[in-house]
C-alpha cells in the first residue's frame, strides 16, 4: 500500500504513481491543529489510463477534485476512485490561495 506526506509549500505539487487496478481509494489526514493552522485545501487530481479499442493506443484522463479541505477536526478525507481499474496515478497540489503551511499524510488503498 502506497503511502507518503505531501509536503507543505506554496507550490508544493506531488505526483504518485502505481499499478493500474490495484486500488480503490485515496486517503488523506494532517495535523493543522496542533499548531492552530487553518486546514488546507488541495486540488486533488485522479489519473486513469484506458486503451483505445480503435487505435490500440494507450490514453489518460484526469478527474479534479477542487477545494478538497483537510481537517485534523473531522475524519480521514477519502476519495473514492470511480474508475478503479483503470487508476493509476494521483496529483496532489494546494489550491492557489492556500499557504501551503500544514502537511498532508496521504495513503491509496
């Protein structure tokens, strides 16, 4: 099972790659309230990559979750993949505005 921490940064952008099919769900938590930071907002992106049936040629598409608010108040933010067995890549960013000042521990499973 994947899992790392997306590091804090105004531009702070993460890109995880892994076996198409293998998972379902993407998982994200931080700790802002320990040091009383407001929760960030990521820009959450999922990658699925499917096969042409007419060409043969291999194609990705992007899904966007915007504004997706991390907060150490409430429980783990999950994010269902909706193609899981064509999955197989996220980005993770902060959304312009964000200070990008709080951690993000992320895991796909």
């Amino acid at each position: 099972m994947p899992i790392g921490n997306f590091d804090a940064g105004t531009h702070g952008q993460r890109t995880i790659t892994f076996a198409r099919g293998r998972y379902t769900t993407l998982g994200l938590l931080c700790d802002n309230g320990f040091l009383q930071n407001p929760p960030p907002q990521l820009r959450v992106a999922i990658h699925t990559s499917t096969k042409n049936a007419g060409t043969g040629e291999w194609e990705g598409t992007w899904v966007v979750h915007r504004h997706v608010v991390v907060d150490s108040a409430g429980p783990q933010v999950v994010i269902d993949f909706t193609d899981p067995d064509h999955t197989d890549g996220i980005g993770l960013s902060y959304e312009e505005g964000d200070p990008g000042i709080v951690n993000v521990g992320w895991e796909v499973s």
